[in-house]
C-alpha cells in the first residue's frame, strides 16, 4: 500500500521538481523552502522520495545550470513541432516560437498550481510551489527558449535551402 500511495504522489513530485528547474522552487512543509538559490530544510517525513533533497544551505554552484533546462525544453519541442512543416520568415518563426513557449509555460503553472497542497496537518499543511513566482520565471524561460527554437529552425531551413 506504501508503494501505491508513493505511485500516487509521483507526478506531483515531477511538477514541484519542474518548479525547482524553473527557478522558485517549492515548499515541502511549513518554513521549509527547496530552490536552485537555498535550502532550508526542517523536519521532514522519512518518505523515500525525500531522500533526493538537497541539504540544508547554498546548493553546489553547478546547480544553477540546471536553470537552462526549461529553455532548451522549449526551443527543442518548438523544432519539434515545425519539422516537417514549410519554412517561415525569421520575424514569423520567433513569433510562433515565443508564443508557443508563453502556451507552454502557461500550461506548465497551471499543472504545478494543482500538485500542491496540505499532505496532513501542523507542518505539513504548505507544500507548493509560489504560482505567481513560477509563471514569471517560466514565461521568461520558455518564451526565450521558444522564441530562440523557432528562430534557429527557421535560419537552419532557409541555410540548408
């Protein structure tokens, strides 16, 4: 039963890990705050999932460029998405590119909106992630990184035509 409530909790894990790689980071617990700049950690069940948090303190500096992830996401799934299709005008493609990265990380709040919640009470009624935060660190991530995919595609199409 143990293994099927963690099963359960598993894309909620995902999402607030999404967070993390955003930039915001999440809340597992009251006062407890888990980012790519700290972490303070308290008291924290002995779930085994919660093994894989940081320790207490300024994460190791080559965290930080786990920050491009969420970018390259979304230039990678905006050539994705165009490979097959005609090639556009530069100043179309970074449009369509950006907008398509916006959508993204729209979409991407909305789900780490919903993967929050109280696991219980006392110290464990916060756990999140700051929705306002995470739509402003992923509209800027990804709509570059959109902006910069769809951009790359369209100059590789017309370079290799």
């Amino acid at each position: 039963s143990f293994t099927f409530v963690m099963a359960l909790a598993a894309p909620n894990v995902v999402l607030l890990g999404c967070s993390y790689l955003l930039g915001p980071g999440f809340a597992f617990g009251t006062g407890t705050v888990v980012s790519p700049q700290a972490v303070t950690l308290g008291a924290v069940p002995s779930i085994p999932v919660l093994a894989a948090l940081p320790n207490d303190g300024p994460p190791a500096g080559w965290l930080v460029a786990l920050l491009v992830v969420p970018s390259l996401c979304a230039a990678y799934g905006v050539v994705r998405s165009r490979r097959y299709a005609e090639p556009l005008p530069l100043d179309v493609a970074a449009l369509r590119g950006a907008g398509a990265g916006f959508a993204a990380a729209v979409l991407i709040t909305v789900a780490i909106a919903f993967a929050g919640g109280p696991l219980g009470t006392g110290r464990l009624a916060h756990i999140g992630a700051p929705t306002a935060s995470v739509l402003g660190y992923a509209t800027v991530a990804m709509s570059l990184g959109g902006l910069l995919g769809g951009l790359g595609h369209a100059f590789w199409l017309k370079r290799r035509s």
